[in-house]
C-alpha cells in the first residue's frame, strides 16, 4: 500500500482530533499510532488548555516541570485560561512556559504576585482577560503585548478594593478595539473615558452585575453595549473564540452594527 504524503497524513490526523479536542480516549489513541502523530496530536490538543481548578493547574505544572515533552513545547499553547482558584506559585509556572500564548484570561488574586505582571508583558497578547491591579502593574511599554493587544477585559474581584482608576491609560494601547468593563465597580463616566481615550474603539463591553437592578444610561454612545454575565459558564464563554462560536465580543459587535443600520 503506498504511503500518503507526510503533509496530508498530518492533517488527517490534527483534524480527527478536532472533531471532538477534549475526548481524551481519542487522544491517546491517536497519539499510540506512531511517535510523529503523538507530537503532532499534541499540538493540536495543547493549542488550547483551560485550568479548571487548583488540582488541573498542579498536574499541569507537573507535566511542564518533566522531561516528557521536547524543550520549549508549551509555547505551542495559545489560548489559555487560569481561574481565580489557581495560586500564584501555579500561574507563574505556566505562564513560565507558555511562552506564545495570544488569547489569555487570567483571574487569580493579584496578592502576593509581583512577578505576575512581568511575565504578562512578556507574552505576545492579542486577547486579555485579567483582574485589573495586574494591569495597573504591567509595564506599558513597546513590546509584543503593548503592540497586539486588541480585546480588553478588565475582571475586579469584590473584596480587591477599587482603587482610583485612570481609564485614559487605555488609550495608550494603539491597537486596542474592544473593552469590557464590570457594572457593578464602574459606571457611565468610567465608560466615557474609555470611548473618550481610545482612538480605534469599537466596542466598549459593560457586564452587567446580576445582583444589582440598578439601570445606568449608556446611550451617549452607541459603541457601548449591556450584556449580562454569565458566572456560571465562563470558561465555555472564554473558549468559544477559539472554537469560531460567538462570544461576548462578536454579540456585542452585532448590537452596535444594528445601531448603525
């Protein structure tokens, strides 16, 4: 039987992974075909890696740490995602290694994480997620992150403390086009700045806090779109870009171009 091309081979391959990325059956499966289609599963199945608790993270960290992967392979990760229950020691270890990651959502506490925002600057970011006093410590300086980063997400935990925040630093950010910021610590002069300071918005996200009925007016500017949270299910909201299924971004864009029409 004549072999098929390597190129075509691969594909076959990276795209029966594809079809269902999180069975894990599947994976290894595929991965005991031969040495070559295990690196390239691989790939694939690390392109993306959600942490969904405390004990994800340290099997994660374990894995990054051993000798079963070649030098340098998680800088195939690119969309990566690392909720509040992580620690600090766990995030820094991952984000150590995942060097080429483009899509982040970062959640954990900023207490006690000083090199946090270091190793954020470092990352080629196109998509952040992240509680905004790491933010307020990462350098805004010309690097990749500064250069690329388009979506915005600022995240701020309740009992963080809400320190006075100058929103025209988002300005500094060429490239930045989209901004979500949470109801419940920001408001319409919070949102103002925002669509005030950034020359390229289009889209200035409000997430509305499902505990306060409170209505702000956001109709000074038809960029600004309301959408509710949804707490319970953010991981698969964080995940739906990287899969092509509409997310709060792509929603929000919707509204605004109805706006227009």
């Amino acid at each position: 039987m004549p072999e098929l091309p390597r190129e075509l081979e691969r594909e076959i391959f990276e795209l029966a992974l594809l079809c269902d990325r999180k069975d894990a059956a599947l994976k290894l499966a595929l991965s005991l075909v031969a040495r070559r289609v295990q690196f390239w599963v691989d790939l694939v199945f690390y392109k993306m890696v959600t942490i969904s608790n405390e004990k994800d993270a340290e099997k994660f960290a374990k894995l990054i740490a051993s000798s079963l992967k070649p030098p340098g392979f998680f800088a195939a990760v690119k969309t990566l995602c690392i909720p509040y229950k992580v620690t600090a020691g766990q995030a820094c270890a991952i984000l150590s290694a995942c060097t080429g990651v483009q899509f982040l959502a970062c959640w954990i506490d900023s207490k006690n994480c000083p090199e946090l925002p270091l190793l954020l600057c470092r990352l080629p970011l196109r998509r952040l997620s992240v509680e905004f006093q790491h933010l307020l410590k990462i350098p805004l300086v010309p690097s990749a992150w500064f250069s690329n980063l388009t979506h915005l997400e600022l995240v701020i935990w309740e009992n963080s403390g809400v320190p006075e925040l100058d929103f025209s630093t988002l300005g500094r950010l060429p490239s930045i086009t989209h901004v979500a910021l949470p109801s419940a610590q920001t408001g319409p002069t919070h949102a103002a700045v925002v669509c005030s300071s950034c020359p390229n918005l289009q889209v200035l996200v409000i997430i509305r806090d499902p505990f306060n009925d409170q209505v702000e007016d956001y109709s000074f500017d038809i960029r600004i779109v309301m959408l509710d949270d949804d707490l319970e299910d953010c991981m698969t909201e964080w995940e739906a870009y990287h899969f092509g299924l509409p997310d709060m971004w792509s929603r929000a864009e919707e509204v605004v171009q109805k706006r227009k029409l």
